[in-house]
C-alpha cells in the first residue's frame, strides 16, 4: 500500500473540520450583522431609542447627578512635613559622690520639680570628712590666735629696743602663715560639706521622670555611665522638621517679620489633632544634600499628649487667603486641556468650566478664577457628562451638608456606580 493512500483519510477529515468552522463563522457574522437591525426595530416600538447594537442606547435620557455649590470663605493655606518630638531639656541623673545608694524618694513617671529630692547616698562618710575639716580649722585658728598675741607684744618690746627686727619679722611672718593655712581649712571645710550636700540627689530640673535604672544598695561613683534615672522636660516641648527650600520664602519672610505662625501636630494618620503650638526658630543654613531646612516648633503640652522621640505629622500655617472661592475638591475634573468642572445651566443641563486653581486640603480646593459664589458643580455622575448634557439633580448636597458619602449610597439609583472622589472626562 502506497503512503498516498494512507494520508487520504487524514485530509479529507482535516478539510472537512476546516469546512464545519468557515460555515460556523460565517453563521455567527449573519447573526451579528442581523441583530442591531432587529434590536433597533424592537426598542422604536417599545419608544426607547433608535437602531443601534445592544448597549448602545443604554445611556439616553438625562444623567443622574449629584451637585454642591460653590461657597466663599477664608482658607488656610498649610504646609505639611514629618516631624520629631524633642523634650526642651533631658537630665541623666547621677550621683556626684562615691558610695552606697541607701534611699530612692520617687516613683517612676513622678513629674518633679527642680530641686526635689530623689536619692540618698549614704553620707555617713562625708559627715566624717566634714568633722574632720572642722577640727583641722579650729587648731590652726588657735595657732593664729596664739600667733597673732606674741606679734603683738613682740612690737611692743620691738618699739622698746629690746628684740632685734628680725625677731619681729619672724613672727610677723608666722602670722601670714596661719592666716594662709586658716584659709585653706575653710576651702576644706566648705568641699566636705559640699560632699555631704551631694549626697542627697536632687532633681536638676522640672520635668517627668522615666524608669528607675538602679536599685537600693548598688554604690554607685560620679564616673558611671549608668544614671540613676532620666529626667525629660515636656511641659514645654518642640518638634523638630524640615521643610524643602521651595517653600521657604512665604515662611520666613513672615516670621522675621515677627508674625507668629501656627504649626499643628497631627498623629501618624493625620485624623486626630494633637497639640498645637508656634513657630519658634529656624536653622541658619540648607542642608545641600536633601535642599531642606530645618525647623523647630514649640507646644505648651499641658496635657502631655506628645512624648520625646515621637514622630508626628506637621502642619504649617503659611498663609490665610480671605473670601477665596472654594469648590469641593471631588468635583474638579482634569482633562487634556487642563481642570475644568462641570457647571450646572439652569437645572437641567451642565456646562464645562475651565478652571484656575490654587491650593487645597483635599476637601476643599481653591479656585482664582472660572467660578462664582452660587455656582452649582457636579460631585458625582461626570464620567457620562459632556457638554450640554442633560442631568437630573438626584440630590442636591446643599440641603444636607453633614452627611456622609456612605449614608447617600441607598439614596442613590440605579447606575451611580462613581463616588465623589472619582474623577474622569476632559473638555
């Protein structure tokens, strides 16, 4: 049997599927091209929209829309950056004399004041030394005493004729002697009991003390590394951030000028408001590896929301625009040929609006020009809006401000897929 006549049977099945799928693709381009015609027949009949293919038509008729109006009011202009609390002042406490650490008279997380005592090094030793460098100084002080009496009657002999004015000389040195020696007893004296005093620790400064870092009995020397506890200062506090050489004019143009310019301290989240302070000073040269400049902000802290090392969000009050007309930051729309809005004309058709904006604080954004007070703009429905378009206001955020988007969405009907902070199209 030749190889021809095995490979027949094999083209021929192979023809005859490539036969079944032309006949299958060409059945399936009929029904397509036949479709939109019947589709366009059956919703003229039904007074829904002309021919077209399915889908098509899904679109006519006005637009649902949601709308805010444009408001005027002042408008604070912040600039943001990363921050670190910074106590105003941090104490190591340590012992200034040698010896056995025999009380502790603080708690841990006790705020104390300057002065306040906190521990006792057992000054038995320096009570002695103290005694010590007394007698020292009462025996010499006899000596002078002593001293200063054959002076005196040796003057009187001397005046007299009967010493020779050596004699006299002598003692008279002598004299200036112990009078030096007096003075050096004193010297001794007074560091005894400087000793003695520091034996008991105070505190140095105000402030919130942190965890006790060595216990009763420890002896403890003026050399250890180790303090006794720390203390921080947080009532005041600064934090300490930076901000890029850009944004430096508007800042320090106004604080040399001796305004007094707002910084807030929001946490990690930037939900919650932490504390609020003042600008207090400024770095005197950039940094040229990042172009940034240091500043330093300083918080009353009464109630010791922020703690030293803490990392928090900074804002800068730079500037306060008054009556800037502000629009909701969700209606702003960005196009190929710039930001635009969508403008209610009339109540049922909207127009596009070139817009110049300014800053915003993503609720609210700034516009310089192409809006008024009382315009109406879309919030919600402007990915099927284009200019001229029919809408139907399905609510009307004037009527009530406070709610939420959340709350709106079993308000809304059918086909309001978009929320408020969607924003897409172009003029």
């Amino acid at each position: 049997m030749s190889p021809n006549t095995l490979q027949n049977p094999k083209s021929r099945s192979l023809r005859n599927w490539l036969l079944l799928a032309v006949a299958l693709a060409a059945l399936i381009a009929l029904i397509w091209w036949l479709w939109p015609e019947a589709a366009g027949k059956s919703a003229q009949q039904a007074g829904r929209g002309g021919p077209g293919r399915p889908g098509f038509g899904a679109f006519s008729g006005p637009v649902p829309v949601r709308v805010a109006p444009i408001t005027q009011g002042d408008f604070p202009v912040y600039l943001k950056a990363l921050g670190t609390v910074t106590a105003l002042n941090t104490v190591n406490v340590r012992g200034r004399v040698d010896g056995e650490l025999v009380k502790l008279e603080f708690e841990e997380g006790q705020q104390v004041k300057a002065g306040d005592l906190l521990a006792v090094i057992d000054p038995r030793p320096y009570q002695v030394a103290l005694q010590q460098a007394e007698g020292t100084l009462a025996q010499n002080r006899a000596q002078l005493k002593n001293a200063e009496i054959d002076l005196a009657r040796y003057r009187g002999l001397y005046a007299e004729d009967s010493i020779a004015k050596q004699t006299l000389d002598t003692q008279e040195a002598l004299v200036a002697q112990y009078r030096g020696t007096i003075k050096t007893n004193e010297a001794a004296v007074a560091e005894a009991r400087l000793n003695l005093g520091f034996t008991q620790v105070r505190a140095p400064i105000s402030g919130r003390l942190g965890l006790r870092q060595v216990d009763l009995g420890n002896l403890v020397s003026s050399g250890d590394t180790t303090p006794l506890v720390v203390i921080t200062q947080t009532r005041p506090i600064s934090v300490a951030f930076t901000l890029p050489e850009g944004q430096l004019p508007a800042v320090v143009s106004r604080y040399r000028a001796g305004e007094t310019l707002v910084v807030e301290a929001w946490d990690r989240d930037e939900k919650v408001k932490q504390a609020e302070g003042v600008l207090q000073s400024l770095d005197n040269q950039i940094d040229t590896t990042t172009g940034t400049l240091k500043l330093k902000a300083r918080f009353a802290n009464q109630d010791e929301t922020l703690f030293p090392n803490q990392f928090v969000n900074v804002r800068l009050r730079a500037e306060l625009l008054s009556n800037a007309v502000l629009i909701p930051s969700a209606a702003v729309q960005f196009g190929s040929e710039g930001t635009f809005a969508y403008v209610m004309d009339g109540e049922k058709k909207v127009r596009v609006r070139k817009l110049e904006t300014g800053p915003d604080d993503g609720q609210r954004t700034v516009v310089r020009s192409g809006l008024e007070p009382g315009d109406r703009v879309v919030l919600e429905g402007t990915d099927r809006l284009r200019d001229g378009a029919e809408v139907e206001v399905v609510h009307d955020a004037e009527q009530i401000p406070t709610a939420p988007a959340e709350q709106l969405q079993g308000q809304r009907p059918e086909g309001r897929e978009r929320n408020a902070g969607e924003k897409k199209g172009g003029v």
